[in-house]
C-alpha cells in the first residue's frame, strides 16, 4: 500500500494536512500563534506543495 497516495491524498479533500520530517516541530505562543520550525509539506486537494525548508519557519496559524 502506498500511504500518501491511497490514503492521504485522497483524505485532503476533506482535510488540509500538513507533513513533517523528523527534527519539525511547532509553537503555539501566548498568544495563540502556530509557527512551524523546518521542512514541511500542506498536501490539499490531492495535491503536495512545501511550505517550509530545513532552517527557517512559517506562520500557520
């Protein structure tokens, strides 16, 4: 079985996931501020695109 292809994919149609390699993580402030730390991926809409790279970050929410 090819996970991301049979079961993600199609599950992100209904849901935005985010993917994280080993090493990601994320804060959640005070404030209730989400920044994502390292390489991650949103895979939407049967489709997966990187929304952050290895030493920098991203606000997410």
């Amino acid at each position: 079985m090819r996970v991301v292809e049979d079961i993600v994919f199609p599950d992100s149609f209904h849901h935005e996931i985010i993917a994280m390699n080993n090493g990601t993580f994320i804060v959640v402030d005070e404030n209730g501020k989400h920044t994502l730390f390292g390489e991650a991926y949103r895979i939407k809409e049967g489709k997966m695109e990187q929304i952050c790279q290895n030493g920098s970050s991203v606000v997410l929410k």
